[in-house]
C-alpha cells in the first residue's frame, strides 16, 4: 500500500512538475553554478523541450555587467587603454602559441578585475594584464594532462616579468598574479568562452550540412570578429554565447550565405532579431578598429590557406582580416 502511494505521489508531482512555467525553472538554475546547471540540464528529462533556451537565459543572468562598472569604476584606465592592452596580450597568445580560449578567459579576469578594483597608475595596469595572462594560464593547465616541468616553465613568474622589458618583478607579477586569482568568482573561471560557443555552433552547422567542413573561411572570419570583440569594451556587455553567435552570423552574412538559418537558431536559441544589436556591435568594431598588429598576425597566420576550390573566398576573408571594413 505505501509503494502504491509512493508511486502515485512521485506520478503526481511529475505532473506538476511538467505544468511549471518555463520562466521558474530559469529563475532557479540562474541560482546554480556552472557545473550544476549543466547537470540539471543534461539529467532532467522535463527540460528536454526548452534545454538550449534554459541553459543560455541562465548563463546570461549570471553574466556580469562589466562594462558599466568598469566606465564607473575607472578614473586612470579608459577603454582606449584596455584595447592597447588586449591587443598586446592577443600577440603574446599568439607568440607563446596558447591554446585559443585562455586568452578569452585572460579579458574576462582583466574585465572582473577592472569592474572591482580602481588601477591608480596607469604604469601598473600592463602589470594587470600579465597576471591576468598568467592566472588563466593556471587555470587551464590544471585541465590538462601537461607534465609538471612543462607547467613550471609555462608559469615561471620571470617569464612574464621578461616580456614586460622588465618594467615588473616576478615578485610583482606573482602578487598580482595571486591578487586576481583569489578575487577572480569560481563562476567566471568555471564560465564557458565565447570561443567555446562558436566551436560549438560550427560543429553543429558542420554536422546539420548547413556547411562544409571545408568552408574554413567562414569559421576562420567569425573567430576573428570574435577576437576583435575582446578589444571592445562595450562587448563586454553581451554575454559570451550572444557573441558567438552574432559573430558566425555576421561571417555567414559577409560570404552572401543564409545570415542566421533556422537550426542555428534552433540549437542556439537566439532568434534573429535577439542577435541583431550584438551583430551590429561587431560590425562598427571591424569598421573602427585598425588593429594593425592582431590583423597583421591573423594574415599571415592564413595566407596559405590549402582550399584551392574556396580561393575567392579566402581572398575576400583576407581583405576583411587585413583593414577596417564596412560589412
């Protein structure tokens, strides 16, 4: 008699369960951190009709308004400041060869720091940046199956003292390195990168035939719109996945194909109109910024490109990689 009354109450809260509005179960896996709203997700087989749409209004609730803090917060730095900056450190990435998604995770501690702590002088704020590097450095290798000497020379603190000319001590960038891993939240290092998102979208276009696995011009342009965003502060306002996103759009769009097809929006949950203001965004930063260093950089890292049958395209990819355009 219990069994059957344990079975009909579990039955019965389903039933609720299954009647509860979308809005409340984003309200309360917006509460969760990163790893358990994944798991809610994946596990819970009520949120299998809305899963996508869930995952991204939780995370976008839990996305930090840096860029408001920081215009409020900073007297010394301005945004022209951090874009020198995150330029430099984008060289340094590509310098080092890092795998691609530290440096996205690097802004997003410089950006946490910035929107909590006032730079004073603006000699230290290179420093910043550098122990920013390093921490999010730290925090990757600890996922990866790299031998320790390998992570003690990766890490050395005279390493990233030798490429500021020397400007800092490896005692000062070990301070501040320290500083911004013990004021960095566990969810902003737990927090997927916009170039996660973007892997994960052209996975998923790749995998529906939407496109060719060869059509590398189209992924090889939204990473950079997507690297460019990190130079922008105003980007910082728009969550990682919303970035993404736009950024494939807008490559979608430059190669004259479908600008946001219908599975794309499907597996995103991003509507078309939802990823318009973001889009729009990227485009006045691939218009405004030069950018000489990063764009020189991403030239030559394509120039030999090996798809002979796309070679109009990968012109036409160069040219937008090369200058400032209109798109």
């Amino acid at each position: 008699m219990g069994v059957t009354t344990r079975s009909r109450s579990r039955a019965e809260l389903r039933g609720m369960v299954d009647h509860f509005p979308d809005e409340l179960w984003i309200e309360v896996l917006s509460h969760l951190g990163g790893k358990d709203i994944g798991r809610a997700v994946c596990a819970t087989q009520v949120f299998a009709k809305f899963r996508e749409s869930v995952w991204r209004s939780a995370c976008e609730r839990r996305w930090p308004a840096w860029s408001q803090a920081i215009n409020k917060l900073q007297k010394v730095v301005n945004p022209r400041h951090r874009m020198v900056l995150t330029e430099w450190l984008a060289e340094v990435s590509w310098d080092w060869q890092l795998e691609s998604t530290i440096l996205f995770k690097a802004v997003s501690y410089l950006d946490q720091y910035l929107s909590q702590h006032t730079v004073e002088v603006l000699s230290r704020f290179q420093l910043v940046g550098i122990a920013c590097l390093r921490a999010a450095m730290a925090d990757t290798v600890k996922r990866l199956p790299l031998r320790l000497t390998d992570q003690d020379i990766s890490l050395d603190a005279h390493r990233f003292a030798y490429i500021s000319d020397r400007t800092y001590t490896p005692d000062e960038v070990e301070s501040m390195t320290n500083t911004v891993a013990e004021t960095t939240p566990e969810h902003v290092k737990d927090a997927p990168n916009a170039k996660m998102f973007l892997r994960s979208l052209w996975y998923r276009a790749v995998m529906s035939t939407l496109l060719s696995a060869d059509e590398m011009h189209v992924y090889t342009v939204a990473s950079f719109f997507l690297q460019l965003s990190l130079l922008d502060l105003p980007c910082a306002a728009y969550s990682p996945s919303m970035v993404a996103a736009a950024s494939l759009s807008n490559a979608l769009e430059l190669f004259n194909k479908e600008s946001w097809p219908q599975m794309l929006q499907q597996y995103s949950a991003y509507r078309t109109k939802e990823v318009q203001s973001c889009k729009d965004r990227l485009k006045e930063v691939q218009a405004i910024t030069s950018a000489d260093h990063l764009r020189r950089i991403w030239c030559s890292q394509h120039e030999n490109h090996g798809y002979e049958e796309y070679n109009e395209a990968w012109a036409k990819a160069q040219l937008t990689l090369a200058c400032p355009t209109r798109i």
